[in-house]
C-alpha cells in the first residue's frame, strides 16, 4: 500500500510486534492480507493465523479482491474449534484457563514449525474472551510478544474492539498502532480514514488519511503536507486571450498562484474559467478541469456552442475534464487525484468549478477550507495555477455561506456582478484583490460571447454598479452594443 507505506515513512521497522485496531467491517483483514501478500512477492515465508474465521472464509475475502492465487503462498494455521478441549469434568481449572494454554501451545508450535518472517493474528478477540481476565490476557499478550523476540518475524496483531471497555493494555506493549474508522454520513457512501497512533522510534505523519476498501484491497490517501516551493517556474502570466480581461487583471493571473471567480448564478464563471484553461492548452500547457455542478455533456455543449475549440485539446489529453459526483469522494481521495495529476501527468492548471459543489458534495467533513488551503498551498509550491469558481446568494450576489467562503486563501478575486439600466440586466466585471501585482480598479461590463466572455470599456459614468441599480452620471452611451437614445432624458 503506497500511501500507507507513505505515512508510515517507508514501511513498517521489521521485527516488531504491530496492531491493527477496528470495528468490523473497517478493512483490517485485507490490510493483513495485503502485507502477506507483499511477504510473498519479496519471496519470505508468511503465516496467517485465523483465531476467529476459517481458512475457506479466508480464501472468499481474498477472492473477492482477486487475490485467490497470491494466496496459494500464504500459510494458513486454523484453530478449527476452540472448544474442542474443553472438558465437563473440570473441577481445578476452569476449562477457559486450558483453552487458552491448549490454543496458544498450539500457535507456538505452528510459529516454530513454519519459522514465518511476517505474521498476523486475527483476531485478538478470541484470546480476549479464553482469557476472560484483562491481568491473564496482558500477561499472555506479553509473554506472546516475548516470543517472538529473535525470531526475525513481523508480526500484525488484528482487534475488531469488541471489548466493553477500551482496552489500552495492548496499546502499551506493541511496537506501533495503526487505527482504522468507518463513519457512516446521514447520506451517501460511507467515509474510511485511518490513524497512526503510535510508532516507535520512527517519525510518521500524524492525523487522520482517508482511504477506500477497492477491488484489490485498501487504498490509502495520505493528507497533502506542504512541500518546497519548485523554483524551476518562473512566476510568468496567464493570459486569457483577451486583451481587455488581461488589462483589468494587471497583465494576467501569475504562474502557481490561486484565482477566486466569484458571483451569482449566471453570470459567466464557468466560461471564465473554461476561458482560461482554453488559453493554457493553446500555450501547450496541460489543464484538469474538475466538474462538481454540472455534467460533461453540458460543459462540451457550451464549449460547442461559444466555438472556444476544446475538441482537440480534450482529444489529446492536454484538457482533462472529471465530473465528480457528489459524495463520491473524501476530501482526502480528492486531493490525492490533483496530487496524482500533478505529479504524474505534469498539469499546470487546476480548475476547480464550483467550491460550492466541493463543499455540498462533502457535507458531514469538517474543516473543508482548512483542506483547501493544504490543497492551494500544495499545488502552488509545485507552480500550478488554479482557477476556483464560487457562486453568490440570490441574482445580485448576496454574501456566501461562510463554509464556503475561501476567498481569503485565493491570490486573485475577480468579481461578476448582474446590474439594471433602463429595464435590462447587464453584466459587470472588476478585479477585487490581487496579492502578487498592481491590477485596474476599474469595473467593466461583460457579457459572454463567442470565444468566451467579451469585456467592455469601464463604466466611468456610472456609479453604485456593484449595488445592482446603478446611476447613471454621463452623457454618452458607454455600455456594449448601445443603442440610439430614447424620449428619456438618460441614454442608454
């Protein structure tokens, strides 16, 4: 597993006695399987201890995940029957206290007789039960950790917290600890993460990852932690391929840093956006465009129909576009693809469209902007630039819901705004913050047109735009396609 082995520093120190901690159903025997099965791929002898399934349960799980001929190398000890010793005529022992003596002679000869290299037990809380004591269970977890001290083997011990009470008895004696969470949301798929709660003598990173139980076992997304920033990019502008919108942005949004385009429903963020990575895979550059409110059929239409030339470009590969359905990832899978994409695939522009549906499709996570910022913190270190789009309250852009207001984190806002002249709804565009440059302060009507979206003059004769009702104050005609003045004494 990558991305454990990631979050583990390289992999688990040998030679040591670790515990795999969960409720059922959290993944913990494909986990075990999954380190056997790379036991066998390094050609060391494995052992798995089935406490509390049988061998042929064993081999269905494995099956499911295609594992049913790497499992042919796994050595498999069963105690078929803890019971079986058990005697009615006991009358100094509790037949519990030879159970347990009987079951653990058992493993030992096994351990001794096969001399594995990795091994787990699963689980511990049939030893729990024969114990039936928290002092003779330590005590037996402890003399079977003593065992194994010299033999060379790793070994997984599985608990599925089946115990009353929290047992931190076994936390204490293991080498490490590797925790494991269901969480099931109101609505959706369900939520996997896990957590290093200790590890001795090694450094690992700290939190909780999210990861997915997949055909072919557990893959674990570890949290983006910030990285040196490359300095191989130079801090170059994007420009849009437009000459007014580049102008009003101060020359064009820098190389790896973040752009926030915000405003009410309609008003042409999406085309800005699609504008811009339109822009980038001209230059050659290659784009992931991330839909989270609409479909690619309805991106691709629009495209079509505004003849912004993508065909090619999504033909080639330099435009990747992912509809992502709502909850259908973790935040930690989300940020785990953008890491992949960048990595692998050398893309230099992330959009994002909209934060709304990243935040809507996620509602039980909390937290969300602080993952956002880890998210523009990675990829601007990495010098990618990208493009958020957020949508605003009502037709006139009313303030957004503070969950999902990250304009804070971007480096450059530009706002679309709907504003009235004489009964018609126009649209307007101005640059609000630009942290890396100077940018025009002016406010310019835009509408969306061919190519994407056409930018006007400033309106310097009007005042209050950005209210929705402006007041006209000059005497010429400075709005796009004006036409001839009417009765009234205002032009148009």
């Amino acid at each position: 597993m990558p991305g454990l082995d990631d979050i583990l520093g390289g992999g688990l120190p040998a030679h040591h006695v670790y515990l795999i901690d969960g409720e059922p159903g959290t993944g913990k025997t494909t986990l075990a399987l999954q380190f056997l099965l790379d036991g066998v791929a390094a050609r060391e002898r494995v052992l798995y201890v089935a406490l509390s399934e049988s061998a042929g349960e064993l081999r269905v799980v494995a099956e499911s995940h295609g594992f049913d001929k790497e499992l042919e190398g796994i050595e498999i000890f069963q105690i078929a029957n803890l019971v079986a010793a058990a005697r009615d005529d006991y009358t100094l022992f509790h037949p519990a206290e030879i159970e347990l003596h009987g079951t653990m002679e058992s493993v030992y000869a096994a351990i001794e007789r096969f001399r594995p290299q990795r091994a787990v037990f699963d689980s511990l809380s049939e030893m729990r039960l024969l114990a039936r004591d928290p002092l003779r269970y330590r005590r037996q977890m402890l003399a079977l950790k003593q065992f194994f001290v010299g033999r060379d083997c790793t070994v997984l011990l599985l608990d599925d917290k089946t115990s009353p009470l929290p047992d931190l008895q076994l936390h204490s004696l293991v080498h490490g600890v590797i925790e494991l969470e269901h969480v099931a949301l109101e609505y959706g798929a369900e939520r996997r993460r896990l957590q290093v709660r200790k590890l001795r003598g090694k450094a690992f990173r700290g939190g909780y990852h999210d990861f997915r139980i997949t055909t072919g076992g557990l893959r674990v997304f570890p949290r983006l932690t910030s990285v040196p920033e490359d300095r191989r990019f130079k801090h170059e502008l994007h420009s849009s391929n437009s000459a007014a919108l580049d102008a009003l942005t101060g020359g064009g949004i820098p190389c790896g840093t973040s752009a926030l385009i915000t405003g009410a429903a309609g008003t042409g963020k999406s085309v800005l956006s699609t504008q811009y990575a339109a822009a980038a895979v001209e230059r050659g550059e290659h784009v992931q465009f991330y839909l989270f409110d609409e479909r690619l059929s309805t991106f691709r239409m629009r495209a079509e129909g505004l003849q912004m030339r993508l065909a090619k470009a999504i033909a080639d590969g330099r435009l990747m576009l992912a509809q992502i359905e709502p909850t259908a990832l973790s935040p930690g899978e989300f940020a785990a693809q953008v890491k992949q994409r960048v990595e692998e695939h050398k893309t230099r522009m992330i959009v994002i469209d909209s934060i709304n549906g990243y935040m809507q499709s996620m509602p039980e996570e909390r937290l969300l902007p602080v993952q956002v910022h880890e998210l523009l913190t990675f990829l601007s270190n990495n010098g990618v630039t990208t493009i958020l789009t957020l949508v605003q309250r009502g037709i006139f852009g009313n303030p957004v819901d503070e969950a999902a207001d990250v304009s804070y984190l971007a480096d450059t806002v530009i706002l679309l705004r709907y504003f009235e002249v004489m009964g018609e709804v126009r649209q307007a565009i101005s640059v609000v913050k630009k942290r890396s440059g100077d940018h025009e302060r002016t406010i310019r009507e835009c509408r969306v047109g061919r190519g994407g979206l056409q930018v006007g003059d400033p309106l310097r004769e009007f005042q209050g735009v950005l209210t929705g009702v402006p007041e006209y104050l000059g005497a010429a005609g400075p709005l796009m396609h004006a036409v001839q003045p009417t009765n009234s004494k205002r032009r148009r």
